[in-house]
C-alpha cells in the first residue's frame, strides 16, 4: 500500500517542511487498470527471468513533485530471495544477453552485458510500478512511497504493507 506524505510548506531548495504522513487503506487507493502490453525487451526479460527459476520480482517505489522512481530490489528464484546481483549473475551467459539485444537499440547495444541486465531488470520494475500505480505515479504536490511483489508467472501485483518508506520520520 502507498505511504503517501502531503504538506503546504516547502524551504527554498524545495523540501518538504512539517509532513503529515498518510496510509492509504485498501479499500481507499485506486489501482489502475492497464492494458498496455510490456516492450519487447520487458517481455524478454520476464521469459529469461523464468528460465533461470525466477518466480517473483521485489520492487520499490518513490516519487513526488514531478518524478515516480521504482526499483527492482531482489528475485526469489526457486524459492530463495536473492540479490539482484545473484540474478544478474545467473542471467549472464551470452545467448540469455544475446535474447535481449534481439531488436536493435542503440543505448542498450552499447552497455556491458552487467549492465544490460541491470538496466532491464529496472525497466520491467518500472513497467509493473505504472501497471500497478498508473502513469504519472508520485508526480504532484506530494510525496509517494511503497513497495510490491510481482508475480512473474501470472504478473499479479502484491503489496507489502509492512514496506516503509525509511527516510521518512
């Protein structure tokens, strides 16, 4: 569920002065419905994710102002959490990059096989975060942050309502 942070007051460089931190209740936050398919790329992700095992993808979400952030934070991958570094790992052999690069890219063509998967792996957390938060997500005159799981075999979306967002006090 989204933490959402609202104040009138801001000091110079724009921060947020005196916050009033307010939880969206289940029944309270409207999730989106999206009918976009994923790019190319995300789509090869998903499937190269499942081949290594991979059955849920942890995500992170923030923004506020004029940007939405999200991040992929770790894989579970035949049952055990791990690092994205792990995932990455397990991920990079060339005909896995090979999958990735299918469809020419400039930017993409240029990055280290590390850095393509990296790379990837947080597009697809951004394409579950605006599936699941709408475009647009953390952009206003208020703060946002949350965290969900995604289900990489049905891309069912689950939030973690014990995700809080650790800066904010």
């Amino acid at each position: 569920m989204p933490f959402i942070r609202i104040s009138d007051e801001y000091d110079d460089d724009g921060k947020m002065l005196n916050p009033i931190v307010e939880y969206a209740p289940p029944e309270a936050y409207r999730y989106q419905d999206f009918k976009e398919d994923f790019s190319k790329e995300e789509k090869a992700m998903l499937e190269l994710l499942r081949s290594i095992g991979a059955s849920e993808l942890m995500v992170r979400y923030d923004g506020g102002s004029d940007e939405g952030f999200a991040h992929a934070e770790s894989v579970r991958i035949h049952g055990e959490k791990k690092s994205l570094g792990d995932a990455v790992a397990a991920l990079n052999t060339p005909e896995k990059v090979a999958r990735l690069l299918a469809k020419p890219n400039p930017y993409l063509n240029k990055l280290t096989a590390e850095l393509l998967l990296e790379e990837t792996l947080e597009e697809l957390a951004e394409a579950f975060a605006v599936r699941l938060l709408g475009s647009g997500y953390g952009t206003g005159e208020y703060e946002l942050a949350g965290a969900f799981t995604a289900n990489l075999a049905t891309l069912e979306m689950v939030d973690d309502l014990n995700a809080r967002p650790a800066d904010w006090k």
